[in-house]
C-alpha cells in the first residue's frame, strides 16, 4: 500500500467523525449581512479557529472593522512552497424559509447529498481544506508550508478583506493560492477556474421634480422621466445586442486559442441551461457559444427597473423619477475606471436639458485570468483526475470574485480556483446542497495537490 492510499484509507475511515464536526460548523447561523447574528459570525470564527488548533495549526483570529478573519499555518521548512487556501464561512440568509424542505441551519442527509445553508457556500469547502490538513499533517504528509485564510465577510462584498491582505502581505506571502469556493463544470467532471469577469455596477436616476403628477393635468406638458430612461437604457445596446458604449470592445483581450477551442468542443446541455435559467433561452452577441458569451466576452445588463405605480388596476400619474440599476461584467483587460467614464459621456450626450440624470458608479472590481500552465494548475489537474478519474476541463466563470486579483496582486502569485460544488446546488436559494461523498474526493484532492507543489518545486524551484 503507498502512503497515498493509506492516506485515502484514513480518510475514509475519518468520515463519520468528520461529517458530525461538519453539521457543528453547519449548524452555526453565521449571516454576516443580518447585525443580529453578529455574534453568530464571531462564534463561527472561534470555532474554526478551535479546530484548527486541534488539527495541529498555529491558528490566529483577527480583527477587521467588521467580521473577524481566522488564519491557521502549517509551516514545514523555509525551502519549501507556500499555498495560500482562501475560503469564507458567513453564509446568505435563509429566507423563504417555508421553501426549506428542512430547516436551514439543521443539516440533513437525503440519498447521499448534505442540506443546509452553506453546505455548498461555502463551510463544506472551508471544513474540507481544514481537516485534509489536519490529516496530512498527522501523517507526515503535509510537505509545504500551508496558510489557511477564512473570511467571515465574503457574502457582503469582503469590505476588510482587500485592506486585510495588502497591510499583512509580508507575513501572507505565499507561491500560490488556491480560492476553495466554486463548483465542477458537471458531475464527475471536475474542473479549474483561470479567470472571472470584473464589475462596473451603475444607478441611473431620471428626475424631473419633487412629487408626481396627474397624467391627465400634465401628461404631454412636461417630459416624462420613465420614458426618458427607457430611450437611455434602449440606447445602450445595438440590433445585434451588442454593447455601444463608445470604446467598450477595445481592450477586450481574447483567450489563447487552445483554451477557446476547448471551449468549444465542450458538452453543453440546453436544456439544463434552460432549466437552471427559469426556462429562458440561450442568446446573447452573435458569433459566439454560450460559455464563450460568459468566459470571455463583456455584457452589460439591466438589473432593476423603478418608476411610477406598480400596484393593482389603475394610477394615472406621471412619475416624478426613474431608477435603473445596471451591471457591467468585464473580461481582461478592460477597466471599470474607463467603463465609467464611457458611460457617464454616453448618458449625458442623451440626456434632454429639461430633466436631471444623475449616473452613480456603486461597484468597480477588475476582471482576472490566469496562465493555465502555471505550476498550480499542473498540480492541481493531476490532483483532480487522479481522485476523480477525468482531466479537469479549465475553464472561465461569468461571476465577479473581487478578491482574486487582489491577493494575485498583493502577494504576487498566481491564482486558481477550485471547488467541489455542482452545478444546481441552490447556492443562496432554499435546500442548498453538497454531495457528501465529495467532502472526502475534496480532502483526497488536496493531499495530492500537496505533494504536487513539492514535487514541482523541487524540479523548478522558484527564485
């Protein structure tokens, strides 16, 4: 028996009293964004903290202007790398709760698949990089330095984290990090991620006056913000749903050929696209694949709509105001700043002088890709398939992770992201879930991921 397998065969053998320690972190309502579980959140980092002293780890909880941030290291030798593992352990609120099929914060298993809130989002993958450490280590098989870093502000936007790291980047400074929160691209098939749009997120307010106005007294009398917004966010998009934001396209930085190709040629199942958008279908800029639409290409979509009366039968009355909210995804190498400036030029060479338009920028975080050649990714794909018997697919994301940049750039090392989710876990929705089994293949993963950075290292060591 290699030290592999026996490492596979504790970890098996650890499962039952590894899934009870889960269901305590599950239990634990940690909802950063709720003041009212504010000493929920700062239990949930005490006890992560205890546990990873227990595994073995110099552990430390620190302080930030909002929710604590718990830190546990492994150090083996100053020659060896360091894989910073990032992950978050505040979770969504519940609500509806009469959607559960059981109670949110009590974890319940059904045919094999954990529920509860943060199965998927991300306590299962925060548990699982604890107690792979924990094990390796008692083993003799945790041959890098390891820093664990587990935030408890990530579902309201990570407002410390950024400052967090920049100020303690010296002590965090690492060779590679690992972001322990995503999904497979499908059952069985797991995957890497390389790269994730930024965000530009604007309001556009339309304002004529102080109150609204009788239709029947004003109507065709004095403009009507709805309308004019209507002809701004019309505006914004060609015939061929194309983005005319002056500019919008140029920096837009293409993948390498061999990854688009891949794309490509990757299974993608309609009907499930289908079925996980509420039964819309598949469209979006002519010329390229659904992924592809959500991987590399920019969009600019409308989030919300407010203006005048929306209640049952009839109001006739112009509204004094119109709101939209709107959020632009981008893709290297564009710039939320010059997004910024395009769309207030454009809002305002359309705007009509009898109104007040006001554009308001609430988000702006960079779009991030990596080298899939990086050694971390070579690591990782042979550490995946070897546990789950397929090559990982690399592929992109259509979401915003704001702090992959930021520790890329802070600590100067490339980022991965790797998780054991799958598609359809109703992540922030009622009955998440986590297929149970995949708590041991996430622990089996990263021992051999281990053992990859040291073996890489050796062979190309790092200067």
């Amino acid at each position: 028996m290699t030290d592999v397998d026996a490492l596979d065969d504790a970890i098996d053998e650890a499962s039952p009293r590894l899934h009870a320690e889960l269901f305590e972190l599950l239990r634990l309502p940690s909802i950063s964004t709720d003041p009212a579980h504010a000493a929920d959140v700062r239990r949930t980092a005490e006890w992560l903290a205890t546990r990873a002293g227990r595994a073995g780890l110099v552990t430390s909880v620190e302080e930030t202007p909002g929710h604590p941030i718990v830190i546990a290291r492994h150090t083996e030798s100053a020659d060896a790398p360091t894989l910073l593992v990032y992950g978050h352990y505040d979770v969504q609120p519940p609500e509806p709760l009469d959607a559960w099929r059981t109670p949110p914060f009590e974890p319940t298993v059904r045919e094999g698949v954990l529920y509860g809130r943060g199965a998927a989002d991300d306590k299962s993958q925060v548990f699982l990089q604890l107690a792979a450490a924990e094990l390796a280590r008692a083993r003799g098989a945790l041959p890098i330095n390891l820093i664990l870093l587990f935030e408890g502000e990530e579902e309201i936007g990570s407002p410390g984290l950024s400052e967090f790291v920049r100020e303690r980047a010296a002590e965090l400074r690492a060779d590679h990090v690992l972001i322990a929160d995503s999904m497979m691209y499908a059952p069985g098939q797991p995957s890497l991620i390389l790269g994730m749009r930024g965000m530009a997120y604007f309001e556009i307010e339309v304002r004529t006056g102080e109150h609204d106005l009788h239709s029947g007294q004003y109507g065709g009398a004095v403009p009507n913000p709805a309308s004019v917004l209507a002809a701004i966010l019309a505006s914004l998009h060609d015939a061929e749903r194309r983005v005319t934001l002056d500019g919008f396209y140029d920096d837009v930085k293409a993948a390498p050929p061999e990854l688009e190709a891949a794309w490509r040629a990757l299974p993608f199942d309609e009907a499930m696209f289908r079925a996980g958008a509420g039964g819309a279908r598949a469209g979006g800029e002519p010329g390229y694949t659904t992924t592809e639409r959500l991987w590399v290409r920019p969009a600019l979509d409308v989030n919300g709509l407010v203006s005048g009366y929306g209640g049952p039968g009839k109001k006739t009355v112009l509204p004094a105001s119109a709101l939209a909210k709107l959020s632009c995804r981008l893709v290297p190498d564009q710039d939320p700043v010059r997004v910024e400036a395009a769309m207030r030029a454009h809002v305002a060479r359309l705007a009509p002088d009898d109104v007040t338009v006001t554009v308001r920028l609430l988000q702006a975080n960079r779009p991030w890709r990596e080298d899939p050649d990086a050694p971390l990714y070579r690591a990782a794909a042979g550490a995946l398939e070897e546990v789950f018997g397929r090559a990982p697919v690399r592929v992109g994301h259509g979401g915003t992770l704001p702090i992959a940049p930021e520790l890329r750039d802070a600590l100067s090392a490339p980022v991965a992201v790797m998780g054991f989710a799958l598609p359809g876990a109703n992540m922030h929705a009622p009955n998440e879930w986590f297929p149970l089994d995949h708590v041991a293949k996430g622990m089996k993963t990263m021992i051999r991921l281990y053992a990859g950075l040291r073996s890489a290292a050796r062979h190309n060591p790092i200067q």
